[in-house]
C-alpha cells in the first residue's frame, strides 16, 4: 500500500499604493507512505515556503508560524522535510525513528536564518491490552543560527494510559 500527495499554492500579491511590492507567494507541500514489510511503513513529508508575510498562515492548526518580529516585508522561506520509519508490532503497539530537517532563509539582514535537526524515537506498548498503555517519546534537537549561539536540546515524554472501557 502506497499514498502520495503533493499540493501547491500560488498567490500573487499586488499593491496599489506601493506597486514596488507585488509579489508570488508558494506554498508546497508533499507527503507519501509505504508499506514496505506486513509491519513496517516508510512515511515522508516536505512543507515549503516562500512568502514575505510577516507572519504567514498556512492555514494548518499543527503548523508552527513563524513568530520572528519583523517590520518590513522582505521574502523569505522555509523548508520541513521528515522521514520516518513505523513498525506495527501488535493491534495498537508501535515504535517510531523519525528524523526532521528545518532551515529557514531570509532576504531581510536583520532577521536570523537558521537550521534544526531533530532525530527522535517513540514508542507505544499497551501492557494489558485495551486496558493499560504506555507512550514514550525522546528527541535530540540541535538548533544552529547565523548570528546568535547554536543550542542542543533533549526532550522526552512518558504517558500512562488506563482505558475505563472500550468506549472511554
């Protein structure tokens, strides 16, 4: 079993004030899965940007805007690509390596680009079946910038699960 999407969005933006700031915004998008074993999937996806919205929506809820003040409108972009490998091994218990690269390029001198690499795993185990679950995650997050200081960061999450009955 195999899924591809792709979707693209052009906008032109035109001016009558200041004609001098026309311009064509992208929005792309791809996403595609496949069943490679009876247990195992390979899911990839990119999200693309060019635009020179001071805080452009993309119209996703789950979608990060960027939050970057700025006070002009010059263009800039952005670019997620995520891999991911799932292997079901149980009616609801699975484990995930995942691995996201993000950078973002701007025009405007006083805006910062910068990149992400993020590896992560997760993982989830229903200890009694329908009843009882556990749900872990841990990701490495290395940040790197152009001007400011390059970071790393390790987050993780642990969640218990206990289901009253099927329905709840």
């Amino acid at each position: 079993l195999s899924t591809l999407t792709l979707s693209y969005m052009s906008t032109y933006a035109s001016y009558l004030r200041f004609p001098e700031e026309n311009t064509l915004r992208h929005d792309a998008a791809l996403t595609a899965s496949r069943q490679i074993t009876r247990t195992a999937r390979l899911e990839l996806s990119n999200d693309f940007l060019y635009t020179e919205e001071p805080l452009y929506d993309t119209e996703d809820p789950l979608a990060e805007i960027d939050t970057t003040f700025r006070q002009d409108r010059e263009p800039y972009y952005d670019n997620t690509a995520r891999l991911g490998l799932v292997n079901q091994f149980g009616p609801e218990n699975s484990i995930e390596l995942g691995y996201e690269y993000y950078f973002l390029r701007n025009d405007d001198p006083t805006v910062e680009d910068r990149e992400h690499y993020i590896p992560s795993v997760a993982a989830t185990y229903w200890v009694v079946p329908s009843r009882v679950g556990i749900e872990s995650e841990l990701s490495y997050t290395k940040r790197e910038f152009d001007v400011s200081e390059n970071y790393n960061d390790i987050s993780g999450r642990l969640r218990l699960t206990r289901r009253i009955n099927p329905h709840f």
